[in-house]
C-alpha cells in the first residue's frame, strides 16, 4: 500500500497493485484495475517512485527471509503439516 493524499487533503492508501495507469493533465489521475479513478495531489512521477519504493520494500523482506531460511526449524519426517503422531498420517490414520 502506498500513502497519498486527495485533492481535498485527506490522506488515501492505495493498493499498487491495483494500479493500471497514472496520468498528469494537469491533476494526476490514477486509474485502478476495475476501472475506478483516484485524484490525487502528488505528481505522476511521485505515485511511481512510491511504488518502485513499496515494491523494494517487499522484496527485501522476501530476500531477508531467503537469507535467513537457515533458522527456521527442520521439518520433522517431511511432514510440513505434522501429523498428530509424526508418521506423515492425519491424527488417527496408521
């Protein structure tokens, strides 16, 4: 989500991903996915450099993650869900 602000001064938070476009003629016009459109007060230019900014966000966390797998417990016979009795079987199976 990325934090704008309305013509009118109130703040907005817009879901990135929903973005299809962004025009400047001369108030900037977002326009989402389903259609609707989104006035805001920051520039074109400012609406895609706070998406590159929350999308690099993301993908640093992704990374820090990936980076950090390593510590994350074993998973105990394969099983990711494990089972009540740890043999791979849903509680009461043999």
């Amino acid at each position: 989500m990325i934090q704008l602000t309305r013509l009118n001064n109130h703040p907005l938070a817009v879901n990135s991903d929903l973005i299809k476009f962004v025009e400047q003629a001369p108030d900037t016009v977002i326009t989402l996915v389903n259609g609707e459109k989104i006035v805001v007060r920051e520039s074109a230019q400012d609406v895609l450099e706070r998406v590159v900014q929350f999308r690099r966000s993301v993908l640093q966390g992704i990374m820090l993650w990936w980076d950090n797998r390593s510590a994350l417990p074993p998973l105990v016979n394969g099983n990711a869900h494990g089972g009540a009795e740890g043999n791979g079987q849903p509680a009461g199976e043999k």
